[in-house]
C-alpha cells in the first residue's frame, strides 16, 4: 500500500517531468521547424547599381548594408558584421558567402540572391570565403562541443553538491565554485582538442579552451545559485533555461536570424549562445571581435557566483534526497 506522502511526491514527479519534457518538445519544434530569415545582413558595395541594390533590400528577411568597395565588403565578412556581400565583378555582379558564419544562411544567401537578381536581368557569381572543413560541413562541431561544457556545468554543479554539500554554507559554495573552475579547464582544453580533431580547425585553439572554461563556469555557477535558493527545483530551471531554451537558441543548426521570436531575441544572451558564436569566431575568423561574446559568458559568471555566495548561509540547499533526484535529472 503506497502512503499518502509518497503517492503525492510521484505525482508531483510526473507532472515536472512532464512539464520540463513538453517544453523541450514545443521549444526545439518550435525554433527549428520552420527557418525564415530575418533581417540578415548584407554587404553591398557602392559599385553595385542602386537599382539591384534596392531590389534586394526588398526582401524582408535580408538587411544590406552599403559599404564603398569590394574590400569593405569582404571585411564585413570577416569582422562577422555581415553573412555576404555583394560586389561587381568585372562583368557581372559576384556573390561572396561565408559558410564558417551560418551554412543554412550561406545556402539561403546563394539560392536567393541569384534567383532575385537574374529576374533584373543580371547574372550572378557565387564565390565562397570562410569555407567550412570536409569533416563538418554543416559547422555544428563547435555546437555540440559547447552542449557538451554546458552539460558539464549544471551536471558538475549537481555531483559538487553530493561531494560539498548544497547546504547555506559559504566554505562549500566555495568548494563547489572551485570544483567548476578544474572541471572547466579539464572539459575545455579537451573540448578544444576533441573539437579541432574532428572539424579541423586551424586556429583558435588557446581561445576555444578558455570559450570552455567559461562556459562551464557560467552554466556551473548559474545552477550552483538556483540550488542554493530554490533546491531541486533550481536544477530543473538550469534543464529549463540551458537545454530547453539554450539548446535551440543558440545558433548551432541554425543561426539566431533564421529562428522565430524568443529564440532569436534571447539566444545570443544565454551563455550556450554566446559560445557558440565564440568558437564560431575563434575558429573561422580571426579578424572577429570576441568581446561581445566573452563579455556575456562573463555577467553570467559574476552575477551567478556572486549571488551563490551572497545567499550562503540563506538559502535552503537540497536535502540529500533532492540531490540523488538532482543527479538523476541530470544525468
């Protein structure tokens, strides 16, 4: 005979599990169902004639942007200002795509261009720069390498807390922060190898590892906090805003202008999506700033240890029941 307390804690069980599952469901279906551009930008260079140029400004899901040669234009690639650009060649018109930015995008870029343009009566070159490796040709390496340190973090949070206690204890806050430092060193460097082996990449390794490093810590530190206040329920909010939401947000199989909505507004916010376009970068084009980037896998750690260690000796942690649950959630 199941006792009451028990019938009402697996009821509540089926209903978050289920509640977190629908959600990963309608989120994944609902960013990557149906990719439509949405304000892309272009390159066009001043010897483009005005009239093909506003032609192609026309289209609502591409955004151009006048540059005053061919070399502003190409730079524009490769600062990642613009996905294309659109140049004329010695004849006709020449298409320059950057299929390291956004295969899907790339693709767009020259089935559409071309099509538009040659209904002006103009023919249209297509030229690739940034190309992506052999090996991974639709540039989602560097995305599941950062899934993988995402994981590592809410993951490594969870198992610090069966080693330091969740507990409102600042010495153990430390601890588990500590723990996630190795651990994002650890993930990583070996992200940045795994990941270079594989794709292929010529460059960036240094920065891939640190993009690691501090993708661990901002996930890590994130479900460290929510734990501290919210106890297991905090570990389903880090599934909920690093999995569910981050996952397809992040511009991995699609980038952030082609996805509807919230996706497209919050994914470059979240540290999975400001690491993906940080290993893109690093990877591919070294003329890129990574600040922006960088500069938001930083507030999330800032903000998330400093509120981790602010509530220590407040919150409530997790029991050592809701830490197996935790665990069990996460693995």
């Amino acid at each position: 005979m199941i006792d009451r307390d028990t019938l009402i804690k697996s009821m509540m069980a089926i209903l978050g599990v289920s509640f977190i599952s629908l959600l990963f469901i309608a989120s994944y279906a609902g960013a990557l169902h149906e990719p439509e551009p949405h304000d892309v930008p272009l390159a066009v260079s001043a010897q483009v004639p005005e009239k093909l140029a506003a032609s192609i400004d026309e289209s609502p899901g591409i955004e151009t942007e006048g540059v005053t040669n061919t070399a502003a234009a190409l730079d524009s690639i490769d600062r990642r200002d613009a996905y294309g650009a659109l140049v004329a060649g010695r004849k006709d018109l020449v298409l320059f795509v950057a299929p390291a930015a956004s295969a899907a995008i790339a693709d767009l870029l020259a089935a559409e261009i071309p099509d538009r343009l040659r209904n002006e009566g103009t023919e249209v070159a297509v030229r690739t720069v940034h190309p992506l490796p052999a090996s991974d040709t639709r540039g989602l390496v560097g995305f599941y390498t950062v899934v993988g340190w995402a994981i590592a973090g809410y993951l490594g949070a969870t198992l610090f807390g069966l080693t330091f206690g969740t507990g409102p204890s600042r010495r153990r806050t430390v601890g588990r922060l500590g723990a996630l430092a190795v651990l994002g060193l650890i993930v990583g460097v070996g992200g940045a190898w795994i990941s270079t082996a594989i794709a292929g990449y010529d460059q960036g390794f240094v920065k891939i590892a640190l993009i690691g490093l501090m993708t661990v810590l901002a996930t890590g530190s994130v479900t460290v906090a929510l734990q501290s206040f919210l106890g297991i329920l905090g570990t389903g909010i880090a599934i909920l805003l690093f999995v569910v939401f981050g996952n397809p947000a992040a511009g991995g199989p699609y980038a952030g202008e082609l996805l509807p909505g919230i996706w497209r507004a919050g994914g470059q916010l979240i540290p999975t999506g400001a690491a993906t376009t940080a290993v893109r970068d690093a990877a591919y084009f070294p003329d890129a700033s990574l600040a922006g980037p960088v500069l938001i896998l930083m507030v999330w750690i800032v903000v998330a240890a400093g509120i981790a260690l602010l509530v220590a000796g407040r919150g409530r942690g997790m029991s050592e029941d809701e830490e197996k649950a935790s665990l069990a959630g996460v693995g």
